[in-house]
C-alpha cells in the first residue's frame, strides 16, 4: 500500500511539474513574441525621425494595423490577458506616433 501512495505522490508531482513548466514556456514564448511584435515597426520610427521623410510610409497600412492592434488589445481585455494587452498597447502607440510623424513629414513638401 505504501508504494501505490509513492507512486501516486510522485505521479501527481511530475504532472504538476510539467503543467507548470509548459505554461512557463508558454508565457515566455509569449512574453517574446509580444516583444517583438510591439517592437517591429520602432525602427521606422526611428528612420522616419531621423530623415524627416515619410514617402514610403502607407498611411492604409498603418490605419489596417491600427484596426489590428484595437482587436487585440479589446481580445486581451476579453481574456484578461496582460501580455496582449500591453504590448499591443504599446505597439499601437508607436504606430499612433508614426502615423502622426508620417503624416507631418507628408505634407511637408
């Protein structure tokens, strides 16, 4: 009987073990894709600051990636999920600032 009750406590442990670990690599997984994501347009930001040109830049581009992000950060608040809902916050903040720039440089001729 005693190592039925072993067997038990160590089948128990190693389940837990494993959910809590594939959840950490969950969570880290999306950590980092979440920063990449609300990262991915910084650097023509940057670009654009730095020329004061934004020729190139597509304001219906900006304007469908800002429906996007809207959708996931309202899918976030659905699922209370703090990682969606920060980075894309903060990825809609820099395509709100390149828009705006975008936008100032464009008329700028």
């Amino acid at each position: 009987m005693q190592d039925v009750r072993e067997l038990m406590v160590f089948y128990y442990t190693t389940v837990y073990f494993l959910k809590s670990s594939s959840m950490t690599l969950i969570n880290i997984t999306g950590i980092a894709a979440s920063v990449f994501t609300a990262i991915s347009l910084a650097p023509q930001l940057i670009k654009v600051l730095k020329e004061k040109k934004a020729e190139n830049i597509s304001i219906v581009m900006l304007g469908t990636l800002f429906a996007g992000l809207s959708l996931w950060i309202v899918y976030g608040f659905m699922k209370e999920d703090w990682i969606i809902i920060i980075s894309n916050c903060f990825s809609l903040l820099i395509n709100i600032i390149l828009a705006a720039v975008s936008i100032k440089y464009k008329t700028k001729k």
